[in-house]
C-alpha cells in the first residue's frame, strides 16, 4: 500500500472481533477507522492501545446500527463500511453501504443474510463481499485452492473448529466469539452438495471422526460455514460439505438442550444460559482442515489442508484464536480490494479470492 492519504474505513460493531479489526487497520498506517458502537465508550477504546493512547488517524462514536439514518450519515465519505455486528444488522448496514457507495465487508455465516446481500450487489458499482472470517470466508479460499484443476471434482469437506485449550465442563466448551452466531449453527438448516445438487441438511447429523496430530475430534453439520461455495460450485462437485469440530460428547449434550430440553424453541432463553453458565476464554484454537477429491491428470487424486492456530499477544494485548483468525480474514480481504488484486465491484465470493496472494498479505499471514 502507499504511503499517502489513508483510506477512510467505517467498522461497524467493536465486540470480540471488531476490537481486534480496529487496531490491526488503524496501526497499518494505511487506513483512517472510524469505529461505531452503541455505546460512544466502548467505540472509543477499540480505537486505543493497550496504554490508552489514541491510535493515528482513528476515532469512536456512539452509533446505532439498526437506524438506515445515522448509518447513512456516518457512512457518508467512507471508502469501507465493515459489519463486525451482529448479523441481523448487515442488511440495513449493506443497504447503508450500497446508498452512500462504499464498499462493504462482513463477517456473516447466516445463510439468508447473505442472500439479501447478494441481491444488493447485482449491478452495484462498489463492492458487496459477504462472509469474510474464517468460516465461511478463508475456509472457502483454501478449498478453491484445493481444488483448482481437479476435473471433475469428486469431493470437498471442510472441517472447522474454535476450541478452548483447557475446557473443564461436561460441554468441553467455552465461549469464544458470538453466542448468537453459535446457536445460529446448531439450530439453523445446512446447505450442502449431493449428487451435484444442492441440498439443506439438519444441523448436528451427519456425526464423524477425526483425527488431527494424535487429538479425536468429533465433527457434525452446523449452518453456514459451506459459505457461497455450495451455489457456486453446485453441478460441479459432485459432494460439498461443512461440519464444525468439537471435543468427543459435546454435541449429544447440545442436542439434549436443543431436543429434549426444547431450548431451540427459545433461542433467548438458550442464549442467556449459555452465557451465564459457559465462561468466555481467549486461551483457545482454531482448527481448520480442508479436503478435495478429484481427478489431475485422470489420476483420483486428494489433497488435503490442515492448520491449527493459538491465542497471541498483538500489540501488547492478549486475543483469541478465533478472534484473531477471524479479524486477520476480513482485514486480509479489505486490503486486497484496496490494493486492487481480487474483483473489484459487485458480489466477490471467498472462493474468487486467490489463495497465494491471501497467505502473503500482511493481515492473511496470520494463517501461515
């Protein structure tokens, strides 16, 4: 990037990931952020160091993201608009995006949110680039790197998980990023390929096991994270899917809460107890693998991803593995539209992305 005039970003949201978005774009010295919350307090700190000093080029101010008018207002001379809110709001805050011309980000895995998205950016001259966490978002970009010239394509599976290092409850689980967006997982429909064809399964079916460096993992459907892939890649593949990674018995206890217990009949309900039984850690991982089948060279060939990432200290704070994988995805992205090297105006899948320019970008290196 240049040196000259920083471009102007508008992050949305300054919870667990958007906190860490601020200060990775704000200390890069190429952006101007602008950071909004509900609370003017709150904004301001995500825009200061571990010492309290203000960051160059940044500010806080209170906003509400619900009201298309003070998001139009704030919006207005930005280059980025950056959704790190929760995913009910994307589409006032994609629709905000879309009437000031900004370019605009999120970090979304709901599956209807990112429809009405991808209707806003039919014919849009800016653009509309849904999902750009780890998954949906990087997960996608290594798949289509996996995958690239295998014809036909046979398979993909992709297998993630956000796992406490020391769990200590029966769920083997704590809480690491939005409780909303973890209940949206395990309650909503799966999209999927089979046979070619695109299919909703249940979320928590579809029970394996896997193992990654000598540690069992249990792996389930969960909504959302196949991301645009599966209507991109539908008639191409002929089997896709995404199932999230826990510890052995967690799901059949979720599924008890869910079931038997009826909390998925109450989504409030299960979220307060969650939240006030499950504690928060950012002494986590991240464990991603990624699987494609197919033919190179009329050779049945498969070739395999896996990573694992821990919580680290940046600039002076500790973050979460999932915070950090998440906040470096969209930051990763964001920098590569400014920099010019991915699809510069309307929808722009994870998929399109290319995978070697993601690993060498600044913020993407945090995946290598």
């Amino acid at each position: 990037m240049s040196a000259h005039e920083p471009i102007p970003v508008l992050v949305l949201g300054t919870g667990k990931i958007g906190r860490l978005v601020c200060q990775l774009l704000a200390t890069s010295g190429d952006y101007a952020v602008t950071a909004v919350d509900l609370q003017a307090g709150q904004a301001e700190a995500a825009v200061r160091d571990a010492a309290g000093r203000l960051y160059p080029n940044a500010r806080g101010v209170a906003g509400d993201f619900t009201d298309p008018a003070t998001l139009v207002r704030l919006g207005q001379g930005q280059r980025y608009m950056v959704s790190c809110a929760p995913y009910r709001c994307n589409l006032i805050i994609a629709e905000a995006a879309r009437v000031v011309g900004a370019h605009y980000l999120d970090l979304t895995e709901d599956v209807n949110t990112t429809k009405g998205v991808m209707k806003l950016a039919e014919d849009a001259a800016t653009a509309f680039i849904p999902q750009c966490g780890l998954a949906p978002g990087f997960i996608s970009i290594v798949a289509a790197h996996l995958a690239e010239g295998m014809e036909p394509l046979e398979q993909v599976h992709l297998r993630v998980g956000a796992l406490p290092l020391h769990p200590r409850n029966r769920l083997k689980y704590n809480l690491t990023w939005s409780t909303d967006g973890l209940i949206n997982e395990y309650c909503n429909p799966c999209e999927a390929v089979v046979d070619g064809h695109l299919i909703m399964v249940p979320a928590l079916e579809g029970m394996e096991t896997i193992t990654l460096d000598g540690e069992t993992y249990e792996a389930f459907n969960t909504s959302g994270g196949l991301g645009t892939l599966a209507d991109s890649w539908m008639g191409r593949v002929q089997r896709a899917d995404y199932k999230t990674l826990r510890y052995p018995g967690h799901r059949d206890l979720i599924a008890f809460l869910l079931e038997d217990l009826r909390f998925k009949e109450d989504r409030e309900a299960l979220k307060a107890l969650l939240e006030r039984t499950i504690p928060h850690t950012t002494e986590d991982q991240v464990l991603v693998y990624v699987s494609a089948v197919g033919y190179l060279g009329g050779v049945l060939t498969e070739r395999t991803y896996a990573h694992k990432m821990r919580f680290r200290e940046i600039g002076g704070r500790v973050w979460g593995a999932i915070q950090v994988s998440t906040a470096s995805g969209i930051c990763a992205v964001l920098d590569l539209h400014a920099g010019g090297h991915i699809q510069q105006t309307g929808l722009v899948r994870q998929e399109t992305i290319p995978y070697a320019a993601f690993i060498a970008n600044r913020f993407g290196m945090a995946y290598a």
